[in-house]
C-alpha cells in the first residue's frame, strides 16, 4: 500500500498536528470539523482492507461514531510517517 502511505507522510508533513482522518468517495458530501484528513476510495483501491491491516497492527485506531468511517493515526504510525 505504498501509495496510501506515501499520501499519509504528505498530509503529516503538511499537517504536523492532524491525527483524524475519515474516508470517503469523491461524489460524497462531508460537513466534517475542518480539520480532518480524508483519503478516497477512489484514489485507493481496497482502502478499507489497506486500514484494516493497519488497524490490525495497532497503528490506527477506528473512532467512528456516526455514518463515516473516521480513524485515528497512532503516535507510532505518525512517527514513523515524519521521520526523515
């Protein structure tokens, strides 16, 4: 999945801070916090399956509470995402 976490350490890069993210398609309207990341499935096939692995390996965490998938990025993953 080296597209999907290439996409990750750009958004923390740009994002330090950020650890939430949801996951939508393109055509779908989100009223989200503002400050959320979001990764498409359009842009990354079996998207759900790619998170379930990381969500196996404890490096993210699923936080959903309403109709949208939402995660957290554990320290560790983050970390390991800016390091240079």
């Amino acid at each position: 999945m080296p597209d999907l976490i290439s996409e990750m350490r750009k958004d923390l890069t740009s994002n330090p801070l950020s650890r939430e993210f949801v996951i939508l398609k393109k055509s779908w309207v989100y009223g989200g916090k503002g400050y959320e990341l979001v990764y498409y499935f359009d842009d990354h096939p079996d998207l759900e399956n790619k998170l379930l692995i990381l969500q196996n390996y404890g490096l993210i965490q699923d936080i959903t509470y309403n109709n949208t998938k939402r995660y957290i990025i554990t320290e560790e993953l983050a970390s390991y995402l800016t390091r240079e």
